[in-house]
C-alpha cells in the first residue's frame, strides 16, 4: 500500500495541465487549465498528481505538459 504516502513525498517536478477534454471522465471539477501541480509518482500511463482537491488523483498524462 505503498500510494498512501505519496502525499508526503517529496515532489518529483511540476507539472501544467494543458487541457481537461475527456472522453470518459470528468476531469474538469479537480483539474484546472494552466495551473501547475505537483507530480508524486508516475507509471507508464498515468500521472499521480495533488489535485485541486488537494488529495492525489491519477490522471492520463495527456493532460499535462511536462
């Protein structure tokens, strides 16, 4: 259960979301276009970012800027 701590590890860049269109999801309510937020862990599809919610969301990278 190692994604209980990522909200206290040390951040790994920042990242900007570019865009918040998404086919399936809803995305629009805890991400906001232009604002940086700060990347916690990612995997191959996914960035693990702390949303606008101020809890970690895991969000396709296709969002985000690097």
């Amino acid at each position: 259960m190692i994604h209980i701590n990522w909200a206290d590890a040390p951040t790994i860049k920042k990242l900007t979301c570019v865009q918040t269109d998404a086919k399936k999801y809803v995305v629009s309510n805890v991400l906001t276009v232009g604002k940086e937020y700060e990347l916690k862990n990612e995997t191959d599809e996914f960035y693990f970012v702390i949303d606008n919610t101020g809890k970690i969301g895991g969000f396709y990278k296709e969002y985000f800027s690097h």
